[in-house]
C-alpha cells in the first residue's frame, strides 16, 4: 500500500502543525486523495444520465416504429398522439360503473388481481408443501415426477373447459385456471431447492436426532428460500399472463375481457391502451416480488 504525508503547513490538522503541536504526522494514502480528487464535488451527473437515457431512447424508438407502422397501415393503427388522448380521457375516470359490461379500466384490472390472488394463493398454500414433500422423500419424487412431467407441458386454457364443467361459473374456472398454471413452477423449484441441500447439513440433523419439525424450519426452508422465492415470481408472471386469456373467453369482468370488449367494437387505441397496463401492471409484480426477495441476504435471490 501506498502512502504519503502531504505538508501543508497553514492548514488545521496537517502533519507540520500535528509537529509543532507535539502530535505525530498523520499519514493519507495516496490512492484516497487521488480518488477524492478526481471524484467531482458536485452532482453525479454522469450516472444520472445513463439511468435515463437508455430508457428514454428505447421509448422514442418504440414511439417512432409505432408511428412508422400507423403511416404503413393508413391509420388503422392510431398513431401514439391519438393513442395517448385516448388513454387520458380513459384514466381521467378509470373507476366509473355503467352497468355490470360497462365498468372503468380500473375495476378491470382490480378484478384480474383478484383472480391472481385468489388462484396463486391456493397455488401456493398446496405446491409449496408439495415441494418440500417431493424434494424430501425420493419416494414422494418417484411417485410424482412422472406426473407433473405429464401435466406440466399442458396449456393451462385447455384446463378452462375442465373447470367451467366442474365450478359451472366463469369466475371459478378461471380461478381454477390460475392454480394450475400456478401450481407448477412452485412445486418443481421447492423440490430442487430441498434437494441441493448439503448433505451434511442432513448428517449433523441425523446426528443430533432432531425432529422432521425441526428439519424443515431450521435447516430446509433457510436453504429453500432462494428456490422458492424463484418459483413464486415464475408462477406470478405466469399466472398473469394466463388470466387475460381466461377472460377472453370467460368474459365477465376483468382486462382480458375488456380487451375482446374493445375488440368487438373495433376499438383499437382501447386495446393498444390495455396492452401498456397489462405491461406495467406485470412489471410492478416483478419488481415488488424482486424486492421482497432482495430482502433476504442470499446471494442467489439477489442474482
């Protein structure tokens, strides 16, 4: 390491005044004076540029192809001008009732999440365990691999018609839709974070003849967590990604239904519209499942 005493005598707490004080000179390294200097006093400019430039640059190009192609198309893609009045006069009451077809974006959306919720919960409260079962017991796994490999490629909409014979309603089928598709990704991640645990982590368990109870809260979950967590944020964005689906052919309420709503009435800047809320709304789940996992000290959730 590389040190040096720099001298400046009329300066309070400089090694020549720390001398003539009786005090021995204090010794700066080098390469924190050089860094300090360089590093401009003022505000970060640089690096608040290049948080919004990328972005704002992706954004005009996106703008820019979308204005391309509504000039190709003679204006039956409305143009982003036309498209962003549209969406002001549409969030300028976004909760408005007209009638149980007639509802604002707002109560749509609302409805879709309560779908989500309601079918990932249930996902969760039965794949999670499941998981844990499976990856613990290579009996449990012999037993059910051959299973979900069979189930697990199947399109979640072809279990749609299995659940409006059985729940007889679109807003259950379309629940039961959600948990299938839900399902999956949680119970294959938990099994795979349960079976790369160490084994010796197993051994001093088995050592110290502690309980199964024990095993699972004290050991497996800690080391599950991360996995866990990965297939919790799969099955959300799964899941809502299979929910406007559902409800293009359940209908009923929900944005996957004003979607064909609009459809019908040939309402184009409505349906470009529900495109960026179903963007953004699948983008606030990320992030907020990303920072949930960010909470944790592990190093893959944080990767």
């Amino acid at each position: 390491m590389v040190s040096a005493v720099f001298h400046t005598p009329s300066a309070p707490g400089s090694p020549v005044v720390a001398a003539l004080q009786g005090e021995a000179p204090v010794a700066i390294n080098a390469a924190q004076v050089i860094a300090r200097l360089e590093t401009p006093s003022g505000f970060d400019w640089n690096s608040l540029l290049m948080a919004v430039l990328p972005p704002v640059l992706g954004l005009l190009l996106l703008t820019l192809i979308w204005s391309m192609v509504s000039m190709a198309t003679a204006g039956s893609i409305p143009t982003p001008i036309d498209t962003a009045k549209q969406a002001i006069d549409i969030f300028s009451d976004p909760f408005y009732r007209k009638g149980p077809n007639d509802q604002g974006v707002g109560w749509n959306v609302l409805a879709s999440l309560q779908r989500v919720g309601l079918g990932f919960g249930l996902a969760a409260l039965v794949g999670i365990p499941a998981g844990f079962v499976i990856g613990r017991f290579e009996f449990m796994s012999r037993m059910f691999n051959p299973l979900i490999s069979l189930m697990r490629p199947v399109s979640p909409l072809a279990w749609l018609p299995i659940g409006l014979l059985v729940f007889k309603g679109a807003h259950p089928a379309a629940i039961w839709t959600i948990f299938i598709c839900s399902i999956w990704p949680m119970i294959i991640n938990t099994a795979v974070g349960v079976q790369r645990v160490p084994q010796d982590y197993m051994n001093v368990a088995r050592v110290l003849n502690l309980s199964e109870w024990k095993i699972v809260t004290k050991i497996l979950f800690p080391s599950v967590l991360p996995y866990m967590l990965t297939g919790v944020r799969l099955a959300v964005g799964t899941a809502w990604l299979v929910i406007v689906a559902a409800e293009m052919l359940t209908g009923g309420v929900g944005i996957g239904f004003w979607v064909w709503d609009e459809w019908n009435n040939l309402n184009v800047k409505n349906i470009i519209i529900a495109i960026f809320v179903i963007g953004i709304v699948g983008l606030l789940l990320e992030h907020a499942l990303i920072k949930i996992a960010s909470a944790f000290t592990y190093e893959e959730v944080k990767s």
